[in-house]
C-alpha cells in the first residue's frame, strides 16, 4: 500500500500533476464515507447521491 502511494507521489513530482492531489483526497473521503456507512441508517441516502 506505502508503495503505490509512494509510486503515485513520485509519479505526481515528477510530471507536476500537483492537480491530482485535490481529485485523490475527494475519492478517498467518499470511498471511506461509503465503507462506514454501509451497515447504517443512513446508507440508503447515501447510496442514492451516488
């Protein structure tokens, strides 16, 4: 796993594709929002945004 973060990173530096933090963040909140939220109350609210 610290290796493809560290691939990505490396990748990112070296081709300045600083732009891609922001868009890798996003993805990452809302895959753990969907992970904890699957055996809740709120999931089927959830499930319909996406």
């Amino acid at each position: 796993m610290f290796e493809l973060l560290k691939d990505l990173w490396l990748f990112m530096k070296e081709r300045k594709k600083y732009w891609l933090i922001p868009v890798i963040i996003i993805l990452l909140i809302l895959g753990l929002l969907i992970v904890f939220s699957a055996g809740s109350a709120i999931a089927p609210f959830i499930y319909t945004i996406f």
